[in-house]
C-alpha cells in the first residue's frame, strides 16, 4: 500500500507542482491510514470499502491527542484512558480530520485517473465545514519595535534585518523567503520574482526601507557569510548554506525576544501584517491577492473581517456615543 502512496506522492511533486511541504503533509496523513489499514489485516488498496475508511475517520474523530511528554495509558482494549492524576487528553481538532479526507480523495481521484484502482469510493466522504480562523497580525508599535535595527551590525544581524524588511514590505510566506535566490531580484526597478505555492510565479513590489536593507546585507553582511559552496540562495546562515524552515524560524523568534516583544510571533504574521495593513490603507482587495499569490480570492476575503474589527474598535475609541 505505502508503494502506491509514494507513486501518488512523485505525481503530486512533478506533475502537479505541489510544494515539498504539501507533500510531505500528504505523505503523513496517508502514512496514517496504512497504518491502520495494516491493523486490520488490509493489504491492499483493492481490498479497502467505503466502510473501512468510515471506520478509520472515526477511529481519527475520536482518538486523543495526548499533551507533549506524556506516555499514553491504554485500556484493555486498546483504547486511550486517562492515567490518574493525568489532565484529560484533548480530541483530535476538526482541522485535523478535514486534512485527512483531503488526503484520501485526492489520493482516490488520482488512483482512478490513472486506472489503478476500479473506482473512487472517496468521493463520498463528505468534508467537514471548516471553521475560518481570523489571522493575527502585529500591530505598529511592534512593527517598529521588531524592524529597529539592531545596534551590533554583525553578518547575521544584517540577515536577520533584511529578511524582516522583506517579510513586512512583500508579504512572502517563509518557504518564499528561504528559497529566495540571486537572480529574483530586481532592486534597482524596485520588485522580486517570486516562486510561490506550485511553481507559480508573481511579482512583487519592494519597498525603499526593504531596498535599503537587502542592499546593506550585501555590501557588509553577505560577503562575510559566503563560502565557495555557498548556493545562489539571497540569506545564508553563519556556516554559508541555506536555511531550512526551522533554522529561519527560529532565527525570527530570537529577534522577536530580542525587541522585547512579549506576545508568540509566527513569522507568518508577518505576511498577514503586510496584508492587513494594506487593506487598512485602502488597497484594493484584488491587488492584495496577487501580492499574496492567492489562487482564490476568497482566501484573501478573510483579511476584510480583520480590517472590520479594526473598524469597530476605531468608532467604539473615537465616537462621542459609541
């Protein structure tokens, strides 16, 4: 079974486009399943029924997610039950379920397609409603306080600094900003080729203030961090590579603790500030979704509700009867 769900995997990198994340999100989910397949003597794909992956979505609805740390305790059947003195586990989350029946009617439409399986029985798992969360975005005190500079200019500093410019000024999502090569650039015409979600491309605009970063970066920080294996990737870290994902997490939440900013900070909320504070400022909500590189303009829609609270509290601050 796991061979077919790497087969399904190439085609969704080299076929599709998709990104290495939403693979390997799909390679867990279904990695799941066979999992549990397994358990109950299910070898093959051919064998799986609309009812045993019903049984499997329940098993998932109901299954407890245990806090960090703690070892699970099992009752005799095999089922989680609370240890004494331990706080009940929590339910797995809907979103959590959502993903998963995402995963196996993809996985069915392409066994179908591609004739390796007779029929797509998952076509009739139905999705739940998802409930929209409203995305949290910094508001200008901590802006400034996070973009100030910092007063020792070392190499990483710089790097640190310009990735925040950037991040605020372009609104790239943090797989945009590791992969960020050379050759996007366009400093001097003021925009960046950007290689987003599916390997589709966009332009966008940078800012003087960002301009002025990554332009330091690389006349003081850069050369000082390259080595001759270093690839052609715009930020390096101190050992002249490449970040991953974690690696420039971090390094964004370091310099988050190092502004003194108390509140947790994604480094996704830094996409969603550039978003929101555009809106606030009266951009035009299609604009706003090619900046984003929004397939659909309903996943930029969700920024208007934001800008809405914003709104609220505005009149209930400064109306004599609010």
């Amino acid at each position: 079974m796991q061979n077919l769900v790497e087969d399904f995997l190439q085609y969704l990198r080299h076929e599709r486009g998709q990104s290495d994340n939403t693979a390997k999100t799909y390679a867990a989910l279904l990695g799941k399943f066979t999992a549990w397949a397994e358990t109950q003597g299910l070898a093959d794909w051919h064998d799986v029924e609309l009812k045993h992956l019903m049984a499997f979505l329940l098993h998932e609805r109901t299954r407890s997610v245990l806090p960090a740390g703690r070892p699970a305790v099992t009752s005799g059947d095999g089922s989680p039950k609370r240890a004494p003195g331990q706080a009940s586990a929590k339910r797995l989350s809907g979103e959590s379920v959502y993903l998963e029946i995402a995963a196996l009617r993809a996985f069915y439409k392409y066994a179908e397609n591609e004739k390796i399986l007779p029929a797509n029985i998952a076509e009739n798992l139905s999705l739940p409603r998802r409930w929209k969360r409203l995305p949290k975005a910094l508001n200008n005190d901590e802006i400034n306080k996070l973009l100030t500079p910092e007063e020792i200019a070392s190499p990483e500093n710089l790097c640190d600094q310009a990735i925040l410019e950037l991040a605020y000024a372009s609104g790239l999502r943090l797989s945009e900003l590791k992969n960020l090569r050379l050759e996007q650039l366009h400093l001097d015409a003021g925009f960046i080729n950007v290689i987003g979600k599916g390997n589709k491309e966009r332009v966008v605009p940078v800012g003087r203030t960002a301009t002025a970063a990554l332009n330091r970066f690389f006349e003081v920080g850069r050369p000082k961090l390259v080595t001759p294996k270093s690839p052609a990737n715009v930020f390096l870290h101190s050992r002249g590579k490449a970040f991953a994902s974690v690696t420039l997490w971090l390094r964004i939440k370091n310099r988050v603790k190092r502004a003194g900013i108390e509140r947790n900070i994604t480094p996704h909320m830094l996409r969603h500030s550039f978003a929101t504070h555009l809106l606030e400022h009266g951009a035009d909500l299609r604009v706003i979704q090619e900046l984003l590189g929004h397939a659909n303009i309903g996943t930029t829609e969700i920024y208007t509700h934001v800008a809405g609270n914003r709104l609220r509290e505005v009149h209930r601050k400064f109306h004599p009867r609010a």
